[in-house]
C-alpha cells in the first residue's frame, strides 16, 4: 500500500537530515578516538556525506530514475513532479544538517 505523499515528503527530508548528522558525529567520534582533529574531520564529513544522505533519504536511485522514466514516457508529469519534490526535500534535510554541523564546527574547508 502506498504512503500518503506529505508524509513521504517530511521522512525524506529528516531522513537525509538524521544520516548526514549521525553519519559526520560518529565519523567524529572515530576520529577523536585515532587522534584526529575531531571538528575538522566533522566538517570533512558533512562534504563527503551529503550526496548518500540524499540518495539514503528517497530510497536508492532505481525506483527514482523508474519513476521519472514511467513520467517522461507515459505522460505522468504528476510522478516526475512528486519525484522532484521529493530530491527537493531530501536536499533541503541535507542542507539543514550541513548548516548545524557548520554551527557547531565553525569551519570552512573547500574541497
């Protein structure tokens, strides 16, 4: 059975929230425990981890690019729409997540 749209739209964005977050404090964690610079690894992370928070976030790629193929062919704007809209809010979630863990770290690196 599938889920109502707005709720699947809210998982998405705090799903890719909560991987980017926990994923860039327990890679912290590891670093300060092998001696490494904890909130400059932080900051590392959150670069490096933020594309698979989105992918982790709207389910893997495959029933994404299914679901834009079946909209582009068959004339279902509606899915490629919802499929937008979804990337979109995991995005934004990915986004809000970077945004705290650059609060907490104050740090800057460009790749």
């Amino acid at each position: 059975m599938a889920e109502a749209f707005f709720p699947e739209l809210f998982k998405s964005y705090f799903i890719a929230m909560g991987v980017l977050l926990g994923g860039c404090l327990l890679g912290g964690l590891a670093a300060f425990m092998t001696g490494q610079p904890l909130l400059t690894e932080i900051s590392r992370l959150s670069s490096i981890l933020r594309i698979w928070a989105i992918i982790a976030a709207i389910g893997g790629t495959f029933d994404t690019l299914y679901s834009f193929e079946k909209g582009f062919l068959n004339g279902e704007t509606k899915e490629v729409f919802k499929q937008f809209l979804l990337i979109l809010s995991a995005m934004g979630g990915a986004q809000t997540a970077a945004l705290f863990i650059y609060w907490l770290t104050q740090e800057h690196i460009s790749p």
